[in-house]
C-alpha cells in the first residue's frame, strides 16, 4: 500500500452517540463501539477510566469517583471531557499517529444548532482530526440501512438513540422535513425508575432499569407478558428489597415517552410534501437504532400511523454504518455533507 493510500484508509466515521461512540475507520469497518461515558476523579478532574470500564461502575462508585456522560440529548454538555473521550477512543482504534492526522465524518442529530456543530467540530480537532464534517444522523441512519437516500423518492427513518429519536423524510440526498427530540432509550429507563418509585416506593439504579427495558420492556401488547423480580433501595427503609413487576406495568411505565415518538412520527408525516408522502405510504417507515429493538415499537408505530413499519438489518449500527460509506467513498456522497468541512 502506497503512503497516500494508508494515509486514505485512516479516514473517521464516528457515531457520537448519547449513549454509546462507535468509530469506523476507512478500509477496516466499525472497529469500536464504546459507552459514551468518562469517570474522573472529583478532586483533581484526571480521568480515571472511559468506556465500558466506566458503564461497569456505574451505581459503584465512591463519593470521590464522577462517573459522566459528556453528551447530553446529542449535544456536547462538558467540552473538555468529549474531547478527552474522542481523543482515547481514537487512540483505542489505532486511528491517530504522529505522521498524519485523519480526515473525519462526525454523525449528530438533525437538529443541532450551528454553534453546536462547531462545538462538535472544535472537540474532534482537539482529538486529532485534520478535516472534520458533519453529517444528519437520519441521513447517516437511512444511508447505512440502504435506503435511496439519493433517488427522487420520500424515504422515511425514525432512529431512535440514546438520548435522541431523529424522524425524517429524505429524499435526493437531503432531509426534506423531519423532527429531533430529546427523548429516545435514556428517557425509557428514567420513565421505568420514576414509575417503580412512584408504585412501590423502590429506587431503581440506571443500569437495573436499563435490564428491566431490555428484558421486558414492550411498546405493544404481545402474547407473552413476563413477569421479574426486581431489586432496588426502599425509599422508606433505605434497605435492599424486591419487588415482582410485570411486563404490563412496564409497558405502562413507558406510555408516555413513546406517546411523544408516535407524536413525532406524526407530525413530520403531516408536514410532509404530498407526492413524498405517498411514496411513504408505497414504502414504509424504516426504524433504526437501539430504541427501535424495544418489543412491538413497529406495531407500536404501525398502529399510529397505519403504514407498513420494518426493521432495518443493522438498526444498532446504522448511523456508523451509513457515514462509515461515506467515509469509503467521499465522492459519491459529497453533497450530503456540508461543503469544505472545516479544518
């Protein structure tokens, strides 16, 4: 391989996500897929670990040990802290070196401010990349679901991530209307803490209502309704205790941050160009992200709307998947990315 061609295959496609960062490297594919979280210690700010090692502290922690999510609903909430994580997750895919510093396509959500993609930019500079650019996480997430992003044709994706959920009508290779809303699987297992609080005076940790979400979460009635013991903190013991919930509460404890994703699915449908939405109505709705594998969101979305609803084949790995293409061939999909990224 020449120099000019391994200097190539070092280009970025990184999913900043809320919740989880996956990098993708030219020519090699999704080589990391981390917790967007970094724990540092209270006193002194030095970073004590990133990633995974930190998801496994979480509810663990002493008093002087901060696990935090940098990200907050997509945005950057704590600068220095995203461009510390960007900078070790690079280093963890082998991405960075002394010699040449990578070109990068940085997936956000689709309603991020100016100044909020040049926070983002600014971060991944500081990290190491040499050109960076921002791309739509719906157009990301249709790309890597290999919709026609850039055909004469509506496609429409709900990607519904950690702290977001993108609602977009796409069509010749730009969001034609489209929604992002904080709420996305982050509000789900807040939702499962704050109802087991409220119904049986329990404190759930994050990670425990993530389990609940996981294994008995439900958008939809189905057949089987499991039934879990669950433990927590008694709020009025302040003991350990366990309490048995069903999968009917728990679909009941998420009714109302899946109500505002049905809204928004409906609302960017109803401001949708007529001939577009037809070609909605041909096609479907493609769903992506984590959040779109909670049980029965596609009926969930399908009773809403009345339209066919699917799954995409890699709904996890969409975003990473779709600006990891563009990233392989920067040509094709030049005009989805803004024009001279900056540097």
């Amino acid at each position: 391989m020449t120099n000019a061609l391994a200097f190539l295959a070092r280009d970025l496609a990184v999913d900043l996500g809320t919740a989880s960062t996956l990098i993708y490297v030219r020519g090699r594919g999704i080589v990391l897929d981390e917790p967007s979280m970094v724990a540092v210690h209270s006193a002194t700010g030095q970073v004590v670990a990133v990633g995974s090692d930190v998801k496994r502290m979480i509810g663990r922690t002493p008093p002087s040990i901060l696990a935090i999510r940098p990200l907050k609903d997509g945005v950057i909430a704590d600068f220095d802290l995203t461009e510390r994580m960007l900078r070790y997750f690079m280093d963890q895919a082998h991405a960075r070196g002394h010699l040449a510093k990578p070109r990068m396509i940085i997936a956000v959500p689709g309603n991020l401010t100016d100044e909020e993609q040049s926070a983002v930019k600014e971060a991944a500079h500081r990290a190491g990349a040499r050109l960076v650019y921002i791309l739509k996480e719906p157009l990301a997430a249709a790309i890597g679901a290999g919709l026609p992003v850039n055909e004469p044709v509506g496609t429409m994706i709900v990607d519904v991530g950690g702290g977001t959920t993108d609602v977009a009508v796409i069509s010749l290779g730009d969001v034609v209307v489209g929604q992002s809303i904080g709420v996305g699987g982050d509000e789900l297992d807040q939702a499962i803490m704050t109802f087991v609080e409220k119904e049986y005076a329990l404190e759930l940790g994050e990670r425990t209502a993530e389990s609940v979400k996981i294994l008995m979460g439900s958008a939809f009635p189905g057949q089987d309704e499991p039934r879990a013991e669950v433990r927590g903190r008694d709020l009025v013991s302040g003991m350990p205790r366990t309490v048995v919930i069903s999968g009917d509460e728990v679909r009941q404890a998420l009714q109302e941050p899946l109500s505002v994703i049905a809204g928004s699915v409906m609302a960017t449908l109803s401001m949708c160009p007529v001939e577009l939405a037809w070609d909605v109505v041909e096609h479907g709705i493609a769903m992506t992200g984590g959040g779109a594998l909670l049980r029965g969101m596609d009926d969930m979305l399908r009773q809403a709307t009345s339209l066919p609803v699917y799954l995409a084949d890699d709904p996890l790995t969409s975003v990473a998947l779709g600006t990891g293409k563009c990233v392989e061939d920067f040509d094709a999909f030049t005009r989805l990315v803004p024009s001279g990224g900056s540097s």
